[in-house]
C-alpha cells in the first residue's frame, strides 16, 4: 500500500492513456519561470503555514489563452514566497508529461480539465491517485491576507466534479470558467426582428421560419460539447432527482422525464445542419462554428473560448455574438446555463506537496487574478466579474439574469473497458443527426450503460 505500489498503479494506468493520446514525445518545450530573487519561502509569504518545500513542479496545458499567463504566474508566485517553479506547458501536454510519469517523475501540480480525449485526469480519480485538497481553502492567500474559501464563489467547489468521491472532501480546485449555453448572431436577430427563444416550443417555430431562409436552426462545434449541453438540459427536465441521475439511479432513463430529454434531442437532430457530424472532430471543429457567423445556423453550444477561437474568422456583415441559456421546458420553467470549468489538482506521487498547495493557493490571489483575466480567462473569484466590460459582461452576467447555474457532472466509476460518459452521453449525437442511429436506438444505450455505470460506482 505504499508509495511504490501506487506508483505501480499509476504507471499502468498511464498506459492506458498514452494509448489514447497522440504520442509526440519531444514535440513540447519544458519552461522554466524565471528565478525569482527574492529569499526562501518565510512562514509570513507562505500565508502563515509551514515553510515549504523549495521547489515546485507544474505543468499546465496550452489553451486559447496562452503559455505567457502561467510563465508570469510562475514568477509572480516566485517573487511573494521564494519558492522556484519548474514549468511545463504545452497545448498537448499528455504527450510530453507521460513519458517522465511512466518513469516515475510526476509533476506536483497538473491544470488539466477533466473531458478531455485523453482521460488523463479522469484516469487519476478513478485510480483515487489524487492529493486531497479540502485543507487549501482554509490557507491564506500567498501576499493576502484572506483565505482561499474566502476568495471562492459559491457552489464551485461543492459539486460532484471537485468532490468526486461522494464525500466532502476536494480533490480537484477550480480555475477558469465558462457559462456555456448557446450562442448566436445577435446582428441577425435584430435585422430578423426575430425573438431569442425561451422555451423549446419557440425554438421549434424559430427553426422553421430559419429554415424558410434557408438557415439551420442548430450545430455544434464537437459531440463532446453536448457535455455542458445535456447537463443544463438534464438539470431542467429531471428537477429534484438530477443528482441520482448523475448517481445513475436505477431506472432513471425510464421515466417521463427522460423522454422529455430524448423527443428534445430526437427532434433537435432534424433541425441540426447535416454538415455538421463531418466536420465535429478536433480538425475541423471550427468548420461548424464558422456556419454562425456566415449565418447558415443560428445557434452552436459552446463557451466563451469561442470568441478567441474565432476572433479572425471571416463572419456576415453586422455579426455581433449573442449569448442565451437553454430554453425553458415548460412555460415559465427554470432556464440552465452549465459553468464549464478546468481544475487543477495533484497527483498522489508529488514530492512537494506543501509547495504545491501554497502554488494552487497563490492562483485565486488577486495578483494572478489580473494576470489571467487580461487575457480572458476568468476564475470563480468573488467581485471579479464586476470588473469586466464588453462580451465578457454578456457571458459572466448570464447567471444575473435568471438563467440557473449547473455545475455537476456524472459521478465516477471505476475503468470500465468500452464504456465512458462521453461514448454514452455525447458522441452518439453524430450518429443521430446523420441518421445512422435512431434515438431509440440512443435510448437503449443509455439504459443499459446506466446500470453499467451503477454498477461500478466509486
């Protein structure tokens, strides 16, 4: 049961994922933050703990948002606590952090969200090869004088994605977040003298005057964007029994309220752009995007990103992005928009894990706040969407608008070999709007890997 056999476990479970990822050893560049010149880490900087460890190991994945944000974090955390910050990022950082993990050299913090292909995160909690992390939101902020929880929006991290066991404890921290929802031309709209649809009775009657036009009422970038989609969609129809669902509930996937969710999809399917499943891969995702801002589909789900992602893309004359919750339902039924977050965490085998901790603190400072948002990406920290202006205002301010916040997400399992969330919840979507699956045929699917998943509940 000690560090060795965990080790062990790990280095066959990042086989697994290797498998999974696109292996190109080499293809990253290791970054070291520059060293700071201030003295080692004293009880005062390190926000009243412990001197810590020395030295700290990170490695963050590359996103629209740049390398340049975590080089500056990096020296910023340096400059207030003297500890040095070896960082690794790189926008596939699987592929340059597995070979060093297989052979026994593990980061000591990793920002890397769950969701992605590789399952690499999903694979650490799984294996409950996680530093538990609950004792960081009573540390005080590197250079501050108030805690971590202090700082923390609520809900953010009581949830089912930063407490995946089922207990109170948090083992992955949340970092930048998105409302997602649907997205759209609001320069159409207005020229339209169309109406933003509130419940999906009006988006159906929206979608046939679109399609008179020759518009596509519906796309969507990639399946695995039906994540933030059908949880939102899940938290309106299931009501007080959303989290056994979550629980995957026995006969959850049987009730009135399921079928509510599959005619939703059966019919959103034929009102879905038939390019799109050809195009909903990591190559060509941004095809599907681009047919919002030529106006041939009028909305796509997805997350803030999208603006960054397509900041230079050619789009219809008058195009401005508008952002909507889901529809309603019911008449006057609740309206959900899903908060997709990453989350940063530890692996089990960290060598410093004091300095780790007082790492993942120093990233809610208001410090490495500003650094952040200056380039968009935004952290669930009290009072700091107050401060934005522009789109972002449009995005951050969903949730002040009545649109009701889902963050949960399906509860763990252990591995099961051919089965995954996604592979059950999301791609078959594909399948459904190109018309080789029906949602019977979904449905089916969906119940049978529901008691799977039960079964090999965490």
């Amino acid at each position: 049961k000690g560090e060795t056999k965990m080790k062990k476990k790990l280095l066959s479970a990042l086989l697994c994922v290797a498998m999974v990822a696109s292996l190109v050893v080499g293809c990253g560049a290791k970054e070291e933050a520059p060293a700071a010149e201030t003295p080692a880490a004293t009880e005062e900087a390190a926000g009243g703990t412990e001197e810590a460890a020395g030295v700290v190991k990170v490695a963050a994945v590359e996103t629209a948002y740049g390398a340049d944000i975590w080089k500056d974090v990096a020296a910023g955390f340096e400059a207030a606590t003297g500890i040095k910050v070896e960082l690794t990022v790189d926008k596939n950082l699987e592929d340059v952090i597995s070979p060093d993990m297989k052979a026994g050299n593990f980061p000591d913090v990793i920002m890397r969200a769950v969701g992605a292909e590789s399952g690499l995160t999903e694979t650490f909690v799984k294996d409950n090869n996680l530093v538990e992390l609950t004792d960081v939101l009573d540390l005080t902020v590197p250079g501050e004088d108030v805690t971590v929880g202090d700082k923390m929006l609520g809900g953010f991290t009581d949830n089912t994605i930063t407490k995946p066991y089922g207990d109170d404890k948090v083992y992955l921290m949340p970092m930048f977040y998105s409302p997602c929802g649907l997205f759209y031309n609001a320069g159409l709209f207005e020229e339209k003298g169309w109406t933003v649809p509130t419940t999906w009775d009006e988006m159906w009657a929206l979608g046939d005057k679109a399609a008179a036009e020759g518009i596509a009422l519906f796309t969507y970038p990639t399946a695995g964007y039906f994540d933030c989609f059908l949880y939102a969609l899940m938290h309106q129809a299931f009501g007080d029994d959303f989290v056994n669902v979550l629980q995957y509930g026995e006969g959850a996937w049987e009730t009135e309220e399921a079928e509510t969710i599959f005619a939703i999809l059966d019919k959103l399917a034929d009102y879905t752009e038939p390019t799109t499943p050809a195009n909903a891969n990591d190559d060509n995702f941004q095809k599907n995007q681009q047919l919002v801002l030529d106006n041939k589909a009028l909305f796509m789900p997805n997350g803030n990103w999208v603006i960054g992602e397509m900041a230079e893309a050619p789009r219809a004359e008058g195009f401005e992005w508008g952002f909507t919750a889901l529809p309603a339902v019911t008449e006057g039924g609740e309206r959900a928009s899903y908060a997709w977050f990453e989350q940063v965490w530890m692996p089990a085998p960290a060598e410093n894990v004091e300095a780790g901790k007082q790492f993942i603190a120093y990233l809610y400072s208001d410090e490495a706040a500003a650094i952040f948002a200056a380039k968009g990406a935004i952290q669930p920290i009290n009072g700091l969407a107050d401060t934005l202006e522009g789109d972002a205002k449009i995005y951050y301010s969903i949730y002040d608008t009545g649109a009701v916040a889902v963050l949960d997400a399906f509860a763990t399992t252990d591995p099961i070999e051919g089965v995954s969330v996604r592979g059950t919840f999301h791609d078959p979507i594909n399948s459904l709007v190109s018309g080789d699956k029906t949602i019977d045929d979904w449905k089916a699917q969906i119940i049978k890997d529901n008691d799977t998943f039960r079964a090999n509940l965490k």
